[in-house]
C-alpha cells in the first residue's frame, strides 16, 4: 500500500510543474516534502529533522512557527480580510507599514508602492522609472544598466534585468534594452595578474564607458543588490558601491538597490545598500518583511520620484498602475509584527553579532581539497567547489558535485543551496551561536564526504 508521502509524491510528479527544477530528473526522483516547521528546522513527511540553512528561499528570518506571526494573520483575517487600494481606497495595515518602511529606510525615501513577489517588485521599478522619465520629459532616458550573475526575478521585466544565462534561455529574455556589466567578483572575474583594487577599476572603467557609449541621457537607472545572492553570494570588492554611486550621480543615472534577500538585517544591518556604502533612489523589498509567511513586497523610493510621478497621474487622471492584492491587508499586517519582532528581538544585531563565528568558520574550510572559495558577509555565505584549487578549475559536468554535496547535506540534516557547484547558506535571522556551530559541524562533514 501506498504511503500517504508516497501518495503526495505521485501527485505531484502527475500535477504540478517546479520552478527551477529539471522536469524529468523530478520524474525519477520525486519531490522532498517538507511537513512542518519550528525555529531553524523543518520536517519532511517521514519526520525527519533538517536545519534550513537557506531560511526557505533566503525568506525566512524569524523561524518557521512564529506564533506572533499567526496570531496577526487570523486577527486581521477576522477584521478585514481583503482590501485593495485602487483608486484612494486604503486600510490600516497597509498604511502602518508604508509609514514604518519610510521611518526604516534612508533619508529621503519617504514612498510605498506594494506589490506581491520580488519579480512584480522590479518589473514595477521599470515601469515607476520610465513613468517618471517620461514625466519629466526625458523620453530617450529608458535603459537599465544590471550585472552579469545578478537575480533581479523571472517576470519579463525583472527577468530581462537578471543576469543569469540560464533564467534567459528559450524564454526570449532579455526584452527590455538593459546592459549586463560584469558582475564584481573577483575570484572568477579577476584577470591573471590583476589586484583587486586594478579589478574594481577596470570595472568601473567598464561603467563610464558604457554611460559614455550609450549616452547619459539614453540611462535611466543601475540596479543592482548589495550583495548578489542567487548568482552565487557574490560580494562586492571595497569602494565598488561608493564609486558606482558617484558615477552614477554625477550622471544622472538613477540607483536602485534590490534588498530582496539582504533587507531587513541579512548582513547585519537593515538593509544591504548601508553596509556596501551607498545609498539607493529606490528600494526593492520583499522576503524577509513578512519572513515570507505572506507574499509581500515593496518598492520604497524618493521623494523626488513621489514629485514628478504625482504631477503626471494628476496630468493623465491616474496613476494608473496596481495589482488587486498589493498592500493586501493580511500581509501588510504580518509584516508590521514580523518588523517589530525583528526589532524586539534585536536580530539586526544577532546577524551582525554573529557574522565573526559564521564567516571565519566558513573560512576555516579553504584549506579543505574541493574549496576554491569562501565568501559572504553577516548571515549569507558560499562555499565554491572546484576541480582544482590551484587553477579555479570548475568540474566538467557543472552542478554534479554541487547536487552530490546538496543530498550529502540532507542526510547529515541541513538544507542548503547548491547553485552549480556553489553551497549557499543564509540561515534564519534567529540562529544562536550554538547552531552556528552546528551549521559549521555539518558543512565540515558535507566538504570531507564530497571530496
Ligand atoms: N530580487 C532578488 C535579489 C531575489 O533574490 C529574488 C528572489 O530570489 C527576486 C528579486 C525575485 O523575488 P520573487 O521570487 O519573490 O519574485
């Protein structure tokens, strides 16, 4: 007889299509059900017990069974439930978050605009950048300066942003007139030879001539997160943000930071943009506001943008751009309690507290034969698995050994994220040190049964 987890895998093999999954592989293989949560752990339908060292999709800071965050949910579904926003229509919790994310971000960015996943978030961002080009009457002013490796989302827009060959290929993507530069990592982009700081200017060279090439005045914005998660938790050399921020200044070039992943405490402070050293015109937000308990984002940007983009829905009669669920009353709601337990329970500081023993534990395994690199700032880290540490070598089939060392964790119990033959780490915002340690035990173990 059929056990019911082996019912549910058959099921889902028959019905449902996984997002970033191999169709095929996932024919043989089935799905890992998870069950249920509590604090860092999550447990699939046999009852096993897994540290979710990714924090669910890098989402989930204050642990899997907040009772706080239920609590806010069935409140507001018993008080309101659903309500929009279109046209000057409004509710409570969507007004107490816009009014904390403006007191939370930086000087400046005093607007809101909700919307439901991170994708809608920047597919949103190039809509708000074009409306308030063209309210100004900078027609030409339309193109997107990304990175190379940066994960922006999948939608057409925020896809077409994204620089990761594979999320483009056989969708038709990009589709929208953005220049990829080369993503700031110098492990894989440095030349023979080069230092760092030659790297960071020879990238930065790379964005002056590219604003020369295309014209400042053809450049709405560069976009980018602080530090890139999807493509691998890439960090940035120091001075690289500072000085893309002052180019683009000097340029006219809009500067949005995709805080997706790094928001709300990911390095150890609020947002990401303040670690790196720059600030942003407008934020991306999502994940980690409701601890992705409800699907929620936001775009946080100027005061300026607020001017211009207010005058011309006043032109035109509205602004007419808006989603059904956005600011949805359940999910702003869940937000507003997940950012005051953030704050209560000072994890901000926990992740900033914590970096030391998190990151020099990590890098205690470069020594170890498969290790080309460690990397990572507050709670994110990558292991880089390599063919060979003297040369970077990667291995001939990528992502193979990467998939060995992800089942190789689910057996010793932690859940990680082998992006090719990258490990990722990024776990909840309410680790101790304690299960630091345990983390670091695990991966010790993951990297000596790969080898
Ligand atoms: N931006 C960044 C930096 C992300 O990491 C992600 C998702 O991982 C997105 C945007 C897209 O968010 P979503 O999956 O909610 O559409």
């Amino acid at each position: 007889m059929m056990t019911l987890s082996n019912s549910l895998a058959h099921a889902d093999v028959a019905h449902q299509l996984h997002p970033f999954t191999d169709a095929r592989a996932f024919e043989q293989n089935g799905p890992l059900i998870i069950d249920h949560g509590q604090g860092i752990h999550v447990f699939d339908s046999t009852g096993k017990k897994y540290i979710e060292g990714m924090a669910g999709l890098w989402s989930v800071a204050v642990g899997f069974n907040e009772p706080r965050l239920a609590e806010a949910a069935y409140k507001q579904f018993q008080k309101l439930p659903y309500y929009h926003t279109f046209s000057a229509k409004s509710h409570e919790p969507s007004i107490k978050l816009s009014e904390k994310l403006a007191e939370m971000a930086p000087e400046g960015l005093n607007h809101v605009l909700y919307c439901s996943s991170g994708s809608e978030g920047n597919d949103t961002v190039v809509k708000l950048v074009w409306y308030y080009n063209n309210a100004l009457g900078r027609r030409e002013k339309k193109k997107f300066l990304a990175r190379t490796n940066a994960y922006h989302g999948i939608t057409m827009a925020s896809g077409s942003l994204t620089g990761i060959a594979v999320d483009h290929k056989d969708f038709d993507l990009p589709i929208l007139p953005v220049i990829h530069l080369t993503c700031p990592h110098f492990y894989r982009e440095g030349t023979a030879g080069e230092t760092e700081e030659q790297f960071t200017a020879r990238l930065l060279k790379e964005l002056e001539d590219t604003i020369a090439r295309e014209g400042a005045d053809t450049i709405a914005a560069f976009i980018g997160e602080p530090v890139m998660g999807a493509g691998g938790v890439l960090v940035p050399p120091k001075g690289y943000w500072e000085s893309v921020e002052a180019i683009c200044r000097k340029n006219d070039i809009l500067i949005v930071a995709d805080e997706v992943i790094n928001g709300f405490g990911r390095l150890g402070t609020t947002f990401g943009a303040a670690k790196m050293g720059f600030t942003p015109d407008i934020m991306t937000v999502s994940k980690q506001i409701t601890s992705s308990y409800m699907p929620l984002a936001a775009i946080v940007f100027s005061d300026a943008i607020y001017e211009a983009v207010a005058d011309n829905s006043h032109k035109i009669g509205a602004f007419a751009h808006g989603f059904t669920a956005a600011g949805h009353p359940v999910a702003t709601a869940v937000a507003l309690e997940n950012i005051a337990i953030i704050e209560e329970r000072d994890l901000v500081g926990n992740a900033a507290r914590l970096e030391a023993p998190f990151q020099s534990g990590l890098r205690a395994f470069a020594d170890k034969p498969l290790v080309g690199e460690v990397r990572g700032v507050g709670l994110m880290a990558a292991v880089e698995l390599v063919a060979d540490k003297a040369t970077k070598a990667k291995f001939s089939k990528s992502g193979q050994v990467g998939q060995i060392a992800n089942r190789i964790a689910h057996e010793e119990g932690l859940i990680l994220r082998a992006i090719g033959d990258t490990l990722a780490l990024c776990p909840p915002l309410i680790v101790t040190e304690a299960d630091v340690a345990e983390i670091l035990r695990i991966m010790g173990v993951v990297l000596d049964r790969t080898a």
